[in-house]
C-alpha cells in the first residue's frame, strides 16, 4: 500500500509538472502568435498620428458668409448657390493648340459662389473681392479669370467686401430671372 501511495504521489508530482509546462508553452505559444499584431496595431496608431491633411475649421470667412446667406435669402426657390466651385467644374477648355496649358491654368482656380437653375446650367459666377485683390499677383490672377469668363460667355461679378449685399442680390436675381 505504501508503494501504491508513493507511486500515485509520484503521478501526481508528475502531472503537475506536467500542466505548468504545458501552461509555460501556451503562453510562450501566445506570446509568440499575438505579439506580432500588438507591435503592428502600435505601428497604426503611430502612423495615424502622422496624418498629412486635416479638416479645415470652416471653408468661408464672414464676408463670404454674409454674402452667401444674402444669396440664400434674396434669389428665387429653383435656383442654387454653390460656394467655391472650382473654374473647371463650369468652363470647359476647347480643344487645340496650348489647350493642356490653358486647362492647367484653371484647374486650381476658383470662384468664390456659382448660381444655377433648376437644370444645373451656371448662370452666374460671383468673385468676392477683399483687400487681398490689390496685390499685383492677385490682380494678374483676377485679369485671366475675367478673359476665362468672357471667353465663355459666362457672365462674372465682381462684389467688394463691404457692399450692400442684399442690394446687389435683388439687382442680381432680376437679372438672372430675365
């Protein structure tokens, strides 16, 4: 009987030896398969933090927006305002000699306000014109842009900053109504 209990004392040293080995290996098993998803998911986050572009705070100024909200309150119900709508998305570049620089001229251009009717066809584009419009590049710019418009037969505004703008909405809706 003795020999019998040696021996099941034995097997159940054994057996425990045998489970925190077994235990030992799991984890250095898990250790090893998940590890290398941990490092990868930090690599994420890193690179997450490194971001190139971000959210603009708003995308207009109070002028713009005081002239938008005028847009919005003064023109008829089947017409529509779009905010800074780029020349390209409007006026198509013809065909032919030095076309690739003339699209590439006004690809990064943009008005500042587009009107529409029902149909999407533009009507009227509108420019802002702040302080920033007196500066000679600026002027050189605002000199393509008005050839562009007329080469297009698309009629452009020109609105100063500090204009009445419900005023000139109502002469504007007149005009596009017409």
């Amino acid at each position: 009987m003795e020999t019998n209990l040696l021996q099941l004392l034995f097997n159940l040293v054994f057996l425990v030896i045998f489970l925190l080995l077994c235990a030992l290996f799991i984890k250095w098993l898990f250790y090893k398969l998940i590890s290398p998803f941990k490092q990868k998911v930090v690599r994420e986050v890193v690179v997450e933090k490194q971001r190139e572009y971000k959210k603009k705070a708003v995308i207009m100024n109070d002028s713009e927006m005081a002239l938008f909200q005028a847009l919005l309150s003064g023109l008829p119900e089947n017409y529509f305002v779009f905010p800074k709508m780029r020349i390209a998305d409007m006026v198509d570049v013809v065909n032919g000699n030095g076309y690739y620089q003339r699209r590439n001229q006004i690809l990064p251009k943009h008005v500042d306000f587009l009107i529409c009717n029902d149909r999407m066809t533009p009507l009227l584009a509108i420019e802002l014109d702040g302080g920033s419009h007196n500066k000679p590049s600026r002027m050189e710019r605002d000199q393509l842009v008005d050839g562009v418009f007329e080469d297009a037969e698309l009629t452009l505004r020109r609105i100063n900053v500090g204009d009445n703008f419900r005023n000139i909405v109502a002469e504007m809706s007149e005009y596009i109504v017409k």
